[in-house]
C-alpha cells in the first residue's frame, strides 16, 4: 500500500504540474469554446455546477445559427444587437424559444432546414435544457424526425473536430504463483479526429501511444512508444428500405464493447449495425450485429444483440457471439437483466459457451453493483463499482477488467472500481481485483490506479 500511495502521488504531481495553466484558462470568464470542447459539458449537472456552467459564455458558434432562425421568425424578431455576448443559460433560453416556435410554427421553409440549424443549439444546451424544463420534448423533437438531409454531427462539414486523452497508469499484482508477481507503470495518449463527410457520414479516427515505464514491457520494440493509428472507420445513420428505418452504421477498424465488456472490449475491423426499427418514438427495442476480425485479425466474430426496455427501470439483454477461437469455434450466449434507480445500477448476468473448459463447464455469471454515476467533464461526479465474477474459460474472448483474468483458465472473484473527477476533464480511479483461477486455484490480487486527463 505504501508503494500504491507513494506512486499515487508522483502521478497527480505528474500530471498536475503542467495542466496547471491549463486548468486556469479554462476557469476563465473570456474563454470561447468551440463545439466540440462545449459538448462535453452538456451531459449532466447539479447544483453548483449547474450554476457555473450557466455563467459561462455560449460558444461563438451559435450567433449564426441564431441570428437565421431569427430571420426566419423563431425568435420573434430579436434585434440582432441583442445576439452578442450571450452566456450559456441565455443562450438556452432563446433555444427553447426557437424549440417552441418550431413546434407551432407554419412557416413556408422547409422544417428540415430549420432543423438542421436548430439541432445542433439543442444539443449543445441540452443540459441547461434540462433545467428549464424543455429538454425532453426537445429531444423528441429532434429524435422523430424521418429525414436523413439533417447534419446531426454539430461540426461544420470538412471540418476536423480533434480531441483526446493522456492516462498515466500503475498496476500492482500479488499471487501465490511467482509469475504473477510483476508490477507495471506506463503512460497512454489518444488522440482521435473526427470529420463528417456530408450529413450522414463521418470520419472516425485514433491514434495510440503507449509507453512502458517499467522493466516489465508488455509491448515489443516496435510498438512501445511509437504512434499507431488503431481506428479509422465511416459512422452514419443511413435510411434503408421502403420503411426508410434508420440503421445506426460503423464500417471499418473501429472498436466492441460487448456484453457490458464481459465478452469483448477490443478492437473490431468490420461492420456493426444497429437500429430501434421504423418507429422513430420507440426505443423498446434495440436490434445490433456486427460481423468482423478480432485480436490482431487473427480471428473472425460474427454477434447479435438484442435490448428491450421492460419498463422505465428495468431493461433486458439476450446475445449471440460466434468466434474462431484460432481454430476452435466457440459460440457464446448471454442474458442480463439490469435495473436502474437514478444512478443506482444493479445487474445479473448468466453466459454460457458451446466450447467447455478441462473441468466440463462452460457456463458463467456477473453481479453488477454501481452507485453514483461519474462524468469526467464535472467536478466532483463519482461512481464506486461492484462486481462479483464467475466465467468459465470460454465464456470470454477479451474482458474489459484491469486485472489479470486474460492470463487465466477462466476465474471467480470479485472487482471494486472507483472513479472520480477531481478536476473538470481530470479523472482518478482505483481498482482492486481478488481472482482464483478456475483450473489451477492461483489467487491473483490486482491493485489498478489511473488519473487521465481529456482535451
């Protein structure tokens, strides 16, 4: 514990010390963001955050898209002198406005154009939205449209929308086997692009560095430290058929997230489609597949997914995963049951394999606990994780857990995760893992930590 605390310490120094500037320009009052550093502030608040955020200025971005829908009467001819040095909540209120206006409105221009100027001021604002009372219509507004001539991405078309992330990262692992033994510290940057093509199509793009600060390197000479461009994809929502369903589409090397990561949270080269159907106010059910190359394109994954929300609170999960397993095919099946109180997540789920393990069993489950709900773009958001393990070898093809279940003939255990913002973009987290593999009875205990930071 004492060499966790001691490297805890020299991380946040690590990352603190230059981000100090930055922090401080971005609590400053003159500071214009642009859509895409904006955006990632509308995805929940309270109290004084709420509060801060409304006194921050509207990105400069918005007059324009103000200042047409003025023109075209949905804001019941402001003068344009008053479209300038609008803060947040301002800017929110003449949102909700046009949002009302468009609504009742018959005006002789076509409602797509009004709102593909209107869509990106409610999402932008939605959070503030919220708060006045008119994010839920707002949203349905713009979730029922039937037309796909809208530019649903909020960046100007041509234009490069460029973020990313640095993670420094400690594990520490203790076994009664010797091999396990090993500690491992390294720092992670990501940067991704996105570019929309037209009003369907974007561009989707990462690149990774990875850099081993430890004489445990995971990562041969030519990769540890270079940059790698790991994802470029198209994503989109085309219209497909007579019934003009709109398919959520992704089509190339992009990423999985399967099964809540307890199957597969890697990258994916292939195709992943997923849509509610044709019925654009119902999102009872989801419908997603995908078929593509997984591990280093050494293996084939073909996937079905289907969600249905019971109710408010409670929503259920049945999938299908069939993969080469370098030579051996394994299908997996899943069902999940979770249900949600606010920010209260408690989850089940049963998974069973075709492929069994040495001992003859092939099947598993998860006990999903979660309190709180952390967002890395507010100050003080947290969530603390509890998850209780037992898969069998080939219930799993690459899990998303820190610890050390990839090493092992299947596991049983338990995994504690907290998370939290103690910056805006800033986010620490700690997790522990107590595993026992299945085949052999090694007891692996993994102590994770992380501070990111996002831009």
């Amino acid at each position: 514990m004492k060499v966790f605390l001691t490297s805890l310490f020299a991380c946040t120094f690590f990352i603190f010390t230059p981000l100090a500037p930055v922090l401080a320009q971005e609590n400053s009052a003159s500071m214009d963001r642009s859509p895409s550093i904006s955006k990632k502030y509308s995805d929940g608040a309270t109290g004084t955050e709420l509060l801060e955020l409304y006194k921050r200025p509207a990105p400069s971005w918005v007059y324009d898209n103000f200042k047409k829908l003025n023109e075209a009467g949905y804001l019941s001819g402001i003068p344009y002198n008053d479209l300038t040095h609008l803060d947040r909540q301002e800017a929110a209120i003449l949102t909700m406005r046009a949002h009302n206006n468009y609504s009742i409105l018959n005006t002789n221009i076509s409602n797509n154009v009004i709102l593909a100027i209107l869509q990106p001021l409610l999402k932008e604002f939605h959070l503030e939205l919220d708060a006045l009372g008119d994010s839920q219509s707002a949203q349905n507004e713009v979730k029922s449209t039937k037309t796909s001539t809208v530019n649903i991405w909020n960046i100007p078309k041509g234009k490069w929308d460029v973020y990313g992330e640095i993670r420094y990262s400690q594990m520490l692992n203790s076994s009664n086997n010797d091999r396990y033994n090993w500690n491992d510290q390294r720092i992670r940057a990501r940067i991704y692009g996105d570019k929309p093509l037209d009003d369907i199509w974007m561009l989707r793009t990462m690149a990774e560095t990875d850099k081993s600060l430890s004489s445990h390197n995971f990562y041969n000479k030519s990769y540890d430290g270079h940059v790698k461009l790991k994802r470029v994809y198209l994503k989109g929502t085309p219209y497909i058929g007579k019934a003009h369903i709109p398919v959520n589409t992704e089509l190339g090397w992009t990423s999985a997230y399967l099964s809540e990561g307890n199957v597969l949270d890697s990258s994916f080269h292939g195709i992943k489609l997923s849509t509610n159907g044709n019925n654009y106010d119902d999102n009872t059910w989801l419908y997603s597949m995908g078929y593509g190359k997984i591990n280093n394109d050494d293996n084939n994954l073909f996937y079905g997914e289907l969600f249905y929300n019971a109710s408010t609170n409670i929503v259920l999960n049945s999938n299908f995963y069939s993969w080469d397993n370098y030579g051996k095919k394994d299908n997996i099946y899943s069902a999940s049951v979770n249900y949600y109180i606010k920010n209260t997540n408690l989850g089940f789920m049963f998974l069973n394999a075709s492929e069994k393990d040495a001992n003859n069993n092939g099947t598993g489950y998860v006990f999903t606990i979660r309190l709180g709900k952390n967002k890395s773009s507010i100050l003080g958001t947290h969530e603390l994780t509890f998850k209780y393990y037992d898969m069998a070898q080939y219930t799993y093809i690459n899990h998303t857990m820190s610890g050390l279940c990839g090493y092992m003939n299947g596991f049983n255990g338990y995994g504690i995760n907290f998370y939290y913002t103690i910056f805006p973009h800033v986010k620490l987290g700690i997790e522990y893992y107590d595993l026992k593999d299945k085949l052999t009875n090694d007891n692996i205990r993994t102590l994770w930590n992380e501070i990111t930071y996002e831009f």
